[in-house]
C-alpha cells in the first residue's frame, strides 16, 4: 500500500471518531517551527496526530517526530503496516501513543487498532504556543491583559511570554480554540 491510501483511511476514521464534535482536520501540517510534518492532525477539544509509516517508509526519522508530536498533541497514534512493524512500534513510541495496523484490502486500507492511546501526560506549553502565527499569538497575550511591550515584540519573544505566564491548560485552551478559528490557511 501506498502512504496516501493509507492516509484517506485515517482521515475516514478520524472524521467518524470525531463526527460530533466541530473539528478542523489539517494534512501534512507543520509543527516544531517547521521541523516535522504532521501526516494528519484533527482539532476540536484535543489536538490529536496521526503518523503513517507505510511498509515503503523507514522508521529513521521517528524518533524525532515522537519529540515533536510529544511536545504537542494531546493525543498520538502511529500507523504502520505489517506485524513486524506493529511489534517495532510497541518499542520505539511512547506508552501513551496509539497504535493502529493498516492492512490492504478490495475497499482500501482498513485500519486495525493495536493499542488505544492514552492521553499526553508531559505536553510542553512553549511548543504548543508555537503552533499558533505572531498575530495570533499577540491576541492570546491581549485576552490576557500580558500585552504591555509586546506590540513590537518577534514571534518567540510572545511565544516564550505566553508559555511562562498562563498555566498550560490555558495554553492548550487558546491553542486549539485560535487554530480552530483559523482563515486561509
């Protein structure tokens, strides 16, 4: 199977799994300032990441999308294909990662699930507030009344603001509400 088979199929269960809440879906979004590429993101309440390791793909690069999706992500899951891969993967992500088996089929690929996730329990506030633009970021800091000599300030400087001023779920809350709210892009 290819990547991007596999990938309708996770984004066909991510869109069922999340039908009743209001959720924005992104395809190869950039995270960790453009350091990785999330395969597909779904955000509503959670920001959820999916990872797809076809049987083409190597796991080189994982270990490096596991810190940025980490960082991030209220919940993960890692798509492989093939038995050997799945046992890979019990090794190689985090315990709270899910786990889902994509297999070829005549329909597609059908997505089996290995191990549920669970939730993040370390997400990291300076990387979330960096999914959000400058201006986004500087609107955060004025619903927060933290704005004062921020009018001039460069991107990291209100990211790195944000991140030591509110308490994460704060940050997780502004995050997911300004991306949700998000035009053109």
């Amino acid at each position: 199977m290819m990547a991007p088979e596999i990938a309708v199929a996770v984004e066909r269960k991510l869109r069922r799994d999340h039908r009743s809440r209001k959720t924005t879906f992104r395809r190869e979004w950039s995270i960790a300032s453009g350091a990785t590429r999330v395969d597909l993101a779904a955000i509503n309440g959670h920001l959820t990441g999916c990872e797809i390791k076809s049987a083409r793909d190597s796991f080189r690069r994982l270990p490096s999308q596991i810190a940025s999706y980490s960082a991030v992500f209220d919940v993960a899951f890692l798509v492989v294909e093939g038995d050997s891969a799945v046992a890979r993967s019990y090794e190689l992500v985090p315990s709270w990662w899910g786990i889902w088996q994509a297999v070829a089929s005549p329909k597609g690929a059908q997505l089996f699930e290995a191990r549920p996730p669970g939730t993040n329990p370390a997400p990291d506030p300076l990387a979330l507030v960096q999914l959000v633009w400058r201006d986004e970021a500087y609107n955060i800091l004025r619903r927060h009344r933290l704005e004062k000599g921020m009018s001039r300030a460069t991107r990291w400087t209100i990211w790195n603001a944000l991140a030591a001023q509110l308490p994460l779920q704060v940050v997780q809350r502004e995050v997911r509400n300004t991306i949700k709210a998000r035009q053109g892009w």
